[in-house]
C-alpha cells in the first residue's frame, strides 16, 4: 500500500470522525458522555461482528489479544469518556484542538518502540499540522479570552489515553501480522464494551431504554453518526495504521477541528474568516510533505 494511500484512508476515517463528532456532543450533552459512548461501541460491535464474518478470522496470540482488550479499555472507553467530557462543554472543535499533543506522543513510541525515524520532511509535517491546530488556539483564545482548564484537561487526558490505544493496537499488528482491520476493531470494541460494563453493569439497560423512546429522526441521527464515527472511520483508520508511520499518521487526524469549523461556517452561514484560510495553508503543505 503506498504512502499517499495510507495518508488518504487516515485523512477519510478522520472526516468521518470529525463530522460524528458534531452529533456525539450533542448527545453528550443530552444525555451523558458515557451513555454515547456505549451506545457507539454496542453499534459498532454488532456491525464489526456481521464484517468479521464476511473477511474471516486470522490466527491471533494471546499477547496480542491482549493488548487489543486493553487497547479498547483504555482509548474507546475510558479515553472517549474523557474526550466526550469535554465535548459537552467546549464542543467537538475545541475538544478535538488538543489532538496537536498525539503526534508528540506517537512519535515518542514509534520512535523507542517501533524505531520509526523521523525523516526531514516527516517533522515538517507534524510542525505543519501542529502550526494549523496552533491558528484555531489563537483564534478560539481571542473570542473567548478565557480558558476552561477543566475542560481542557479532561480532553488532554482523553486524548493521551486514545494515544495509549493506538499504541497497543500497532503492538498487536506488530506481534500477529495476519490481523484483518475488522477483527482487530471488534476485539478492541469488545474490550471496551467489558469495561463499560465492569464500570456500570446496569448502564446498556438505560441506554437501549432511552434509545427506544426516542423519535424516529434522532434514532437515525445518531445511529448514522455512530456508523460513521465508529465503523467506518475506525475500519479506514487501523486499515491505515497497520502500514503507516504512526506519528505522521496521527498528524493527519489533526485535520479534524478544519473539517468542523468548514461544518459550522456552513451551518451557520458565515464566510471562512482568515483563521481558517491560514489554517488550510498550513494543512495543505503538511499533507503534501506527508505523501
């Protein structure tokens, strides 16, 4: 799979994301952080399960099995309970501006664990990406002129925990090379949905109760945005990871707070201010330094 071909499925799974993400935090607020969590990874277990079927069931050892569980644990549950914390008060483009911070801590691992060098134009990509995110900060602490630390760390906290699952996850492919993306996601999602339970066993009750008393367009609201956010970004995403450069990588999961802010201008009607303009300009040259 050529570079340009990773970055591609890395940058789709990321849109995918970014554009549930609007959807989950309205959800967050509406109901909790924990109730969409779960009641993403219950959707995404069943259609990963029906997947798995189709593309089979590679050998996997224990050790990767492992870490795949934990992996889940860790980054779909207990990760995505601190992000979307955050979601319900700052929002999903705010939130997702701290995800600068992942391709730090990737790089960090790829370069002990994986010995994945940074070549030149692999660093200048990250400072692009980073420089992009870097424009939203400026503009989000001119508008606001304050900051909400709370907020801020729990998704900082959220998302060095997903770090920590994308980590497991390549230590998976690492150790049982023959993982199918679907097989991985339906173990790391099965993980996950045993930590929900550990942590309230009676929560998938009040989930599925609440579900059903919705109305009809907001059970398809959110079923599509758990489609989209979980099944096929997260199929595009690890298809991505098993052969990428795991901090460029991350760099392109960066782009997620240009993707919402384009979302909100058009929702709210109003031209892209220079902000976005400069940050479109840093994005376009990382990208292309990354391919």
């Amino acid at each position: 799979m050529s570079s340009t071909t990773v970055y591609l499925l890395a940058l789709a799974a990321n849109l995918f994301f970014s554009t549930a993400s609007l959807v989950f935090s309205m959800y967050a607020k509406k109901f909790s952080p924990f109730w969409i969590n779960q009641f993403k990874v219950a959707v995404a277990i069943l259609l990963f399960g029906f997947a798995t079927v189709y593309t089979g069931w590679a050998p996997v050892s224990v050790t990767a099995l492992g870490f795949l569980f934990l992996s889940g644990a860790m980054g779909l549950c207990i990760g995505d309970l601190f992000l979307f914390r955050a979601y319900a008060t700052l929002g999903a483009g705010r939130s997702l501006v701290l995800f600068s911070f992942q391709p730090l801590i990737l790089g960090v691992y790829g370069w002990f664990a994986l010995g994945q060098h940074f070549t030149l134009s692999q660093m200048g990509a990250v400072a692009c990406m980073m420089a992009c995110l870097g424009v939203f900060l400026l503009e989000r602490n001119k508008f606001t002129g304050h900051w909400d630390l709370k907020s801020f760390f729990w998704a900082f906290t959220g998302i060095i925990l997903d770090a920590g699952g994308v980590m497991l996850t390549r230590s998976a492919y690492e150790n049982s090379p023959a993982l199918d993306s679907m097989q991985v996601n339906l173990i790391r999602c099965t993980g996950a949905l045993v930590a929900f339970f550990i942590w309230k066993p009676r929560g998938i009750a009040t989930v599925t109760k609440d579900f059903i008393a919705m109305k009809t367009k907001e059970k398809a609201l959110v079923m599509i945005a758990c489609i989209c956010g979980t099944f096929v970004s997260l199929s595009l995403y690890l298809a991505a990871l098993k052969y990428a450069h795991v901090a460029s990588l991350t760099a392109v999961a960066i782009t997620g707070p240009v993707w919402v802010a384009i979302l909100e201008c058009i929702w709210e009607k109003k031209w892209p201010n220079v902000y976005l303009v400069s940050a479109f300009g840093f994005f376009i040259l990382g990208f292309y330094l990354m391919a």
